[in-house]
C-alpha cells in the first residue's frame, strides 16, 4: 500500500471576509485557499483539504478488506481504488 506524503496537520486559519489559510506546524510554508466570491466557499475547501489524509486511510483500510471478493463489483460501483489512486500518483 502505497504511503500518503503529504502534510496531515493543518489548522484552519480564516483571514478575512475572503481569504482561508491552512497553517502546519510541521510545514513552513502556509496554504492559501481563496474563494473570490465566498468565504464559506473557501472554508468548505480547507475543511476537505484538511481531512483528505484521514479520509484516504479510511479509504485504504476498507480496500484492505477485500470487499471485491464478498461484493464483486464493490470496487467499481465504489470508485475506491480510483479514488485512492488520484490521491497517491
């Protein structure tokens, strides 16, 4: 299983009417999410942003599972493995 590299401890930083920055610690860069037309806009892509980490582990521990073998096309039906992929390569 291939391991996630990216940052997983980021911190939801909203800096004005229109701006959303995601601070780490680990990382001394800071990113930006803007939303030009909406601040609930840019807070609901750092939301996403910051739970993708979890999101894909909880994705690798389900295919783990095998469901393919119990639900023949669990994976396709899913888009699990496809999902999994876009966030790895």
């Amino acid at each position: 299983m291939k391991e996630f590299k990216g940052t997983k401890d980021f911190e939801i930083n909203i800096q004005s009417d229109k701006r959303v920055i995601l601070n780490s610690a680990s990382q001394e860069d800071d990113v930006d999410i803007w939303a030009f037309d909406d601040l609930e806009v840019a807070n609901a892509n750092a939301k996403i942003f910051k739970a993708a980490p979890e999101l894909l582990e909880v994705l690798q521990k389900i295919d783990s599972l095998n469901l393919e073998e119990i639900y023949p096309g669990f994976n396709e039906e899913t888009g699990i493995l496809k999902a999994i992929s876009k966030a790895l390569d």
